[in-house]
C-alpha cells in the first residue's frame, strides 16, 4: 500500500513539475524521501545555433525573391549573412555578400531621402570594414550627404503628406537608415552623420512612441484606429525593426557619449514592455497588446526581439536572469518555423500593420531577422 502511496505521489509531482517554467527532475534516495532539484532550462550549444544560422542563410541564398538585392527587404538578411561570417568564418558568406555588393554595383535604390534605400549600407560597411575598399562606401556616402544638405524643415507626419517617404516619418525607417548613418560616422569618420541620425530619431520619436506603451505607432494614420477588440494598433514588425535599430546605432555610438543614454533608456523601456507580452507559443502577436486578434506564430517581430534582448544582455543593459528565459521561450519558436530544407517559416509579408500569417510565409527580412537573433545568442552562449 505504501509503494502504491509513493508512486502516486511521484506520478503527481512529476506532472506538476512538468507544467512549470523551468525544468525539474526528482531524484528519489529511497522508499520514503525524495528530494526536488530546480535547474535551468536547458540551453542549446553555439554549435546548434551556428547550424540553424546556416541552413537558414544557404536556404535563402539558394532560393532569391526576385526582387533586386539591394531593396530593403534584403538589409536585414545581408547585414546578417556578415555576422554569420564573423562568427562562422566561412568564406563562402562572405562571397555572397561581396557578390551582392558588386551585382547592385555598390548602389543603394536610386530614391534619394528614401529610408527604405540604406537598409543596404550595413552590409556595404560590413565589407569595407574588412577590405577598406572605398568604393563600396562612395556611392553611398554621396545619396547620405544630400539629406544633410537640405534647408527644409522636417516633417515627419504621415497622413496627408505626399512627401511621406522623405522624411523618417513610419517607426521601421528606424531600421533603415540610422544604422546607416551612426556606422559611417565612425567607420569614415564623419561626426555630422552621428549629429544627423540623433536628432532624426528623436523628431521621429517623438512623434510616434507612445511613453504611456513603451511601443512605437507605426505611423500617424494609426493614432486612432483600433482593433475589433478595441485596443491601440502596435504592429509587431514595426517595433522589431526599432528594436534593430536601437541595437545597431548603440553598437556604432562611443559608450562614453553623453547622447547614447537615451537610446540605452529607451531600448530598456521597449524591452520590459515586449518582455510582457510575449505569448505562450513563445512569439509576439502581430498586434502586440491584442494578442486575441492575431494569435498565430509570427517571426519577423519576434526574431527582431530575440536580436535585441541577447544583444542587450551581452551589452549589460538587460538582466541575464529576467530575459534568457524569454529568450529561450522565443527561440524554441523561431527553430519550430524552420522547414527540413531550411526555409524559414511564418513570416508577415511585406505591409504596414498587423495581418494574418501562414506557416509558409516567408520573405527575406524574415530570414536576416533570424541570423541577426542567431549572431547574438551564439555570442551570448558562446
């Protein structure tokens, strides 16, 4: 009967144990006394992420969209195929982005004062920063100066400005060009870069992020719509690529300039937030705080996320202990969305607010996002 008393007890702690967040194992040293041991969950080697990374990487190299590769949809991805190099120190990487690079003949998208045109540039820095090759800079440098060069004021309303896309007037061109600028300023030593990029962000900033959400609006037509459930509209994605953004521009700017506090102050505020609103499946809803509308698996926004909360944690602005799990919750997600082939799954598609996603979505943001996460994490791991 005592036998019978003990394994039923063993049986329900067991199921207990399994429903809770973190592993447990129980180790029984005798007939009578059991102890219960909480350890971490488990965290995948650097060796794991540096092969998702990279059947991820080949899939996408192998399978083109068709669009030129020098639009902003491929930013993302060939900014992450160099840190895969970095990390990896496979040459093959890095071939494919100089062979980007001289295919689009070292040109960002003819669209002069478009963001949208130098989310191409990290990758374009990323190259001249191992070769010193100038002329992979210059034609890029040239379309940079011209925002410099105007008089006008800025503008940086949405609705009803046919000039919209001159300004960075949606949350994503976060994404898009100050990464751009804050590199440059240091790589060719152009301090005005720097000076340019920290007052945009912040006339951008301070028309779009709303300090009661710590969450970026993804433009002004949004400030009053709803969703069916009534909540405010954040869009997953447009928040991811701030988040990007927020990364890229801190990895350029000096630690000891006084300016950088309040991108640190910022990034934490989203970061905390983003931290709630995680969803059980280990992602974020395409319309964050209304997960009841969209509560599918999207990973654009969530890989973005992962980027920022282990590159925070490397860069000691996130607490290792409050966001790993998170972390680990979300990339546990991002790894189910990979195809056996290696196609990356889930993806929103090109748009400006939240929508439904399938499990073959898939666009090239989606695949950069996921090797700008896996860069981070296999340092923070490594």
């Amino acid at each position: 009967m005592k036998k019978h008393y003990l394994a039923a007890v063993i049986i329900f702690l067991c199921l207990w144990i399994n429903a809770q967040p973190a592993k447990a194992y129980l180790n029984v040293q005798s007939k009578t006394k059991m102890r219960l041991t909480m350890v971490t969950p488990e965290l995948p080697t650097p060796a794991t992420i540096l092969n998702y990374m990279k059947k991820v990487a080949d899939w996408q190299l192998t399978n083109p969209t068709g669009k030129p590769l020098n639009v902003w949809e491929y930013g993302p991805f060939y900014h992450g195929i160099m840190k895969l190099y970095r990390i990896s120190n496979d040459k093959k990487y890095y071939k494919a982005a100089k062979d980007m690079g001289k295919k689009v003949n070292w040109e960002t998208v003819a669209r002069p004062y478009d963001a949208n045109s130098l989310a191409i540039v990290p990758a374009f820095a990323d190259l001249y920063e191992i070769t010193k090759d100038i002329k992979m800079l210059d034609k890029s440098r040239f379309v940079m100066d011209m925002p410099l060069a105007r008089s006008l004021t800025p503008e940086v309303t949405f609705s009803s400005n046919k000039y919209w896309y001159e300004w960075w007037t949606w949350c994503d061109a976060l994404y898009m060009a100050p990464p751009a600028y804050a590199r440059l300023a240091v790589l060719l030593n152009k301090p005005e870069y720097m000076d340019h990029m920290i007052q945009y962000w912040w006339l951008t900033s301070d028309h779009l992020y709303s300090k009661e959400d710590s969450l970026f609006t993804r433009d002004d037509s949004f400030f009053k719509q709803r969703t069916v459930n009534g909540k405010k509209i954040f869009w997953s994605r447009g928040n991811g690529w701030v988040i990007g953004g927020l990364c890229d521009v801190m990895t350029s700017m000096p630690k000891d300039d006084p300016r950088r506090k309040k991108f640190e102050e910022q990034f934490i505020q989203m970061c905390n937030k983003l931290a709630k609103l995680q969803m059980p499946n280990g992602c974020w809803s395409q319309s964050l705080i209304d997960p009841l509308s969209y509560p599918q698996k999207e990973t654009s926004g969530t890989a973005f996320f992962c980027y920022g909360f282990a590159w925070g944690i490397n860069n000691g602005l996130l607490p290792r202990e409050q966001f790993l799990p998170i972390l680990l919750k979300a990339w546990k997600g991002l790894i189910e969305s990979i195809g056996p082939d290696g196609k990356f799954g889930n993806v929103q598609k090109v748009g400006n607010r939240p929508d439904d996603v399938k499990d073959g979505d898939t666009e090239s943001y989606g695949s950069g996002a996921f090797l700008l996460a896996g860069s981070e994490f296999y340092k923070l791991l490594k």
